[in-house]
C-alpha cells in the first residue's frame, strides 16, 4: 500500500534504538524526511547513518539532547522546516515502590512522560490545523490499560497523557482539519529496554534472563515478543494519508496479551 507521505517531515523523539528507531525506519522508506532525536549523540549519528541508506532520497537531521529539557524540544522544532508528523516518544521511569518516591521521581516522571509530549504537540498542532494534515503519535504503554505494580511512575504519568490527549483529539479545529492524535501502547517488544527488564526480574527472583524471558513469552498469546519494525509499520500507516478518520485512540500492540474484549 502506498501511504501518500513521501516529501513530508516528521519528528521522532528518543529514536536512536527500540521503538523510535523503529518508527523513524518505516517513516524513512515511506520517503518521509526526518529530525531525529535521543539523548547520546553517537548513536544518534549512527542512527541517522543507517537511516539515510535506508531511503538516500530523505533529508535526516539530527538534534542530541534530552527532550524533556525545552531547549531540546525547540531546537528540534527549528531542525524542522515544517512538522506534518509528531512521535512522541522518551525512556520509561524507573520501577519501584511508591513509598520510596519523593515528589522529585514524580515530577520527572511527570515531566518526561506527559508533559513533554504536551509541549511537543503544542509546539505544532496549530500549524499542522492551518495546512490541513497532520499526524502525532504517542509512544505510551500496555500499562496504561493493565497497568504493572512496580511501574507505578509509568502508570501514573502516561496515563495522564492519554487522559488530556482523549480530549484534545476530539477538538473539531484539530480534528476536523485533517490531524489525528493517537497513542500507540506497545506491550513487550524486543529492546534493550525490555532486555534491561529482563535481567532485573532475573537477578530479584535468582532466575537466569533466559528463563524469564522464556516465562515472559509464553504469557504472550502470540508466544513470542514483539519485533521492533512491526511496531514501525503499524506507526507508519497511522502517519499515513489514509488514516485521517482515526483519532483520539488507544492503540494496542501486544500479541494478544490483554485479556479483555475490548
Ligand atoms: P530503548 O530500546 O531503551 O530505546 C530508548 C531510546 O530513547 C534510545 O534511543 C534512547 O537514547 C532514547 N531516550 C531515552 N530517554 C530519552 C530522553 N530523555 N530524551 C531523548 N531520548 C531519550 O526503549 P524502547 O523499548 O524503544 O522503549 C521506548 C518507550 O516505549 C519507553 O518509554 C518504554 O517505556 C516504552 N515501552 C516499551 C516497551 C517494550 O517492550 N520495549 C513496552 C512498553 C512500553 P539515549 O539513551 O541515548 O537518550
């Protein structure tokens, strides 16, 4: 299928490796030009390497820098000549347990998982209402509908995201301009990410990483983990000229985890 966004511009958040990368990878074959970010500029570089031989026809530009920090995000907007598609997307909170937060671990969480995105989308939406095509898509999680204990931090602050953006989405001046804003909730894909998960509930049940990961896979419907470019694809037909009617959802991709009908 051709999705009619080869010459657009998109900016994709935290995309050196996993998810990101991933949606900046589908974007780039479809043609769309890109300003990518994450926070080490080696693999950013790297990325962004990989990327252009990908699709030799795209534009790639590069801004280093964590994008919860505004000067970040306003750098990114400027490397953009014009943001038609918006990935959100930035690293999880940490786990743990509530009663060893302090208000500190919250307002980060806070800071990059909900309000980030906020001033992203606010930095671009009125412009994409004016031209009359745009596309954002939020990078959340499977916590947000079954949430997980020790992610509290996550559970809390992307939850708030999907709350405001269930709103905002519904605004006719946005919606009846031709931009949509989803979010996409991945459940457990391979990255470093969900390797790194992989390894700390090996060492806190003195199990191998292969075990629990084993263990984790078969709790899967699909019996297996998620891989990176699918995640990509599916981020890429929602940035696509075909997908203007759907909007203001939550979109799950977990290999059949969720248990509920709907
Ligand atoms: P990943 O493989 O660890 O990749 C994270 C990417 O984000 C890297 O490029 C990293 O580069 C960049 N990054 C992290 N924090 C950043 C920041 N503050 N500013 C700019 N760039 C930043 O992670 P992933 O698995 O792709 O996960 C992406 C998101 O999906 C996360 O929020 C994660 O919690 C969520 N998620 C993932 C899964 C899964 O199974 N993979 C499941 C549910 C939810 P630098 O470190 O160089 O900045």
């Amino acid at each position: 299928m051709e999705l009619e966004i080869s010459g657009r511009w998109a900016i994709v958040c935290a995309a050196s490796k996993g998810l990101g990368l991933a949606c900046a990878r589908a974007l780039a074959k479809e043609g769309v030009n890109l300003v990518i970010n994450a926070r080490g500029n080696e693999n950013l570089l790297a990325a962004a390497v990989e990327l252009r031989s990908l699709a030799p026809s795209i534009e790639v530009r590069t801004v280093a820098g964590d994008v919860s920090e505004l000067a970040v995000r306003e750098k990114m907007v400027m490397a953009c000549p014009q943001v038609d598609i918006l990935i959100n997307n930035a690293g999880g909170p940490p786990p743990g347990d509530f009663r060893d937060w302090q208000r500190d671990d919250w307002l980060k969480a806070l800071d990059a998982n909900m309000l980030t995105p906020i001033e992203l989308i606010k930095a671009c939406v009125d412009g994409m209402a004016e031209r009359g095509f745009g596309r954002i898509v939020n990078i959340t999680s499977g916590a947000v509908k079954a949430p997980i204990d020790v992610l509290g931090l996550s559970n809390g602050a992307r939850s708030g995201l999907t709350g405001f953006i269930a709103g905002l989405a519904r605004q006719s001046r946005l919606a009846g301009n031709n931009v949509t804003i989803n979010n996409l909730l991945p459940g457990p894909f391979e990255t470093e990410r969900l390797h790194k998960t992989l390894t700390a509930a090996a060492e806190a049940n003195g199990a191998s990483v292969e075990q629990i990961s084993k263990q984790r896979r078969e709790n899967v419907p699909a019996q297996r983990f998620g891989q990176p470019d699918e995640f990509g694809a599916y981020c890429a037909f929602i940035c696509s000229a075909h997908a203007g009617f759907l909007t203001g959802q939550n979109l799950l991709l977990d290999g059949g985890s969720f248990p509920g009908t709907f």
